[in-house]
C-alpha cells in the first residue's frame, strides 16, 4: 500500500518545527498569545462571556474566525486542485499561501499590530493542521501536541502489553514529533529575542523544505520512496 509523501516522518518534523517556533514567536513577540490552537480562546471568550465583559469576549471571537476561516479556504484549495494533472500537489499550494501569510506577518510592526499578526498566525497554523493530518497513516497534529501526547503513551502500553513492533515504530515517531515541537519552540525563542517580529522568516525556512521535499514520488508503509 503506497502512502503519499505528505505522510512521511520529514515532513512531519518540520512542520513540527515550524509549530512550535510559531508557538514561541506569538507568545514572546505578539502579546502572550499561543495562536496555534483555539481552545484556550474559546474558554476566554466563554469566561469574558460570563462575566458580561462583550468587548474582551468578541476579541476572543477574531483568531478563533481566523482558525475557521483557515480550515475552509484549505478544503477549497483541496476540492479546487486535488486531482488535477500537474507538478503541484494542493498541499504545496497550501504550503505556498502559509508561506506568504507568514511574509506578511514579518513586516507587521510589534505593538499595535500584534492582533492582526496573531489572526494571520492562526490561519496559517489552520492551513497546516488541516492539510497535513496524517503521519505513516495514523492521524497526528503539528500545531499542538496534546493528541500526539496521547497517542504516544496509547502506543506504548500496546507494545509493552504485545510486544508488537507497530507500536513500538508509533510510539517513536509521535514521540519524536513532539521533541521537535519542542525544538523548535526553543529555536523560535532565541530567534524572537534577536530579532523579534522579522524572526518568523525563519519559519518559512522550514515551509520551503516541505514544498520541495514533497516532489518526491509515493512512499510505501514502510517509508521507502516508489520507484
């Protein structure tokens, strides 16, 4: 069974990396805000909601739109160029519109303008969550790592009770994407304190080797190019 190269354990480490840096990017640079994943906003939009604060809890609303918004416009990519003859492959093109987000973002002055950036953020890490959801066939995440967290420690209470080397390969991989999220947070951190909103260019560095790793062919389970 060949599997697509989207699936493949390098792409999934550097779109590891690229969500952690984004992580420590917004939270150091932008306001203290962690764009990539919503559920901290919808509890602060229904906290603020509570309390009668209106204004704070729309605020809340903005990213969360953003993280929609981001979903939507990548399944119409899917629907528009899935299938098509050609070089690309939607997910490139996905990857191409993350990458000139982020190009926008970089030249949003600090301050005033974090808002919009961390709105910006959070549709691109909408796009990357929704594109790329599946790492060797078993469904993971590289914005966020509470899923990956889980299915790591799944995968191994199976190999321990079994024995069985699946599980043992699973439980490497997810907990391998989650060490480089972790890297890649702490490689955002030094980048952000140097150069603070300029330095999620270095992001795209990452985005850039996925849409080229991805002209290589199918992959078998296994991870072995087709030839």
């Amino acid at each position: 069974m060949n599997r697509q190269v989207s699936e493949s354990y390098p792409i999934g480490v550097l779109l590891a990396l690229v969500g952690g840096f984004l992580d420590a990017y917004t939270y150091l640079c932008r306001g203290g805000v962690f764009a990539n994943a919503q559920t901290g906003n919808i509890v602060l939009f229904g906290l603020h909601l509570a309390q009668g604060e209106w204004g704070l809890s729309l605020s809340y609303l903005v990213p969360i739109a953003a993280f929609f918004f981001g979903v939507y416009v990548t399944e119409s990519l899917k629907s528009r160029y899935k299938g098509r003859r050609g070089r690309l492959h939607w997910r490139q093109v996905t990857v191409a519109v993350e990458s000139l987000v982020l190009l926008i973002v970089a030249f949003l002055p600090q301050g005033d303008w974090d808002s919009l950036a961390n709105i910006l953020v959070s549709f691109v890490c909408a796009m990357q969550v929704e594109s790329f959801r599946k790492l060797s066939g078993s469904p993971y995440a590289t914005t966020m790592c509470t899923g990956n967290l889980r299915s790591a420690t799944e995968n191994l209470y199976h190999f321990r009770r079994t024995g069985d080397g699946t599980f043992l390969r699973r439980f490497r991989q997810y907990a391998g994407i989650i060490l480089f999220f972790i890297a890649g947070a702490a490689v955002g951190a030094h980048a952000t304190r140097r150069f603070c909103a300029e330095a999620v260019l270095f992001g795209l560095i990452g985005l850039a080797a996925v849409f080229l790793l991805m002209f290589r062919e199918e992959m078998d389970e296994t991870g072995e190019e087709q030839k």
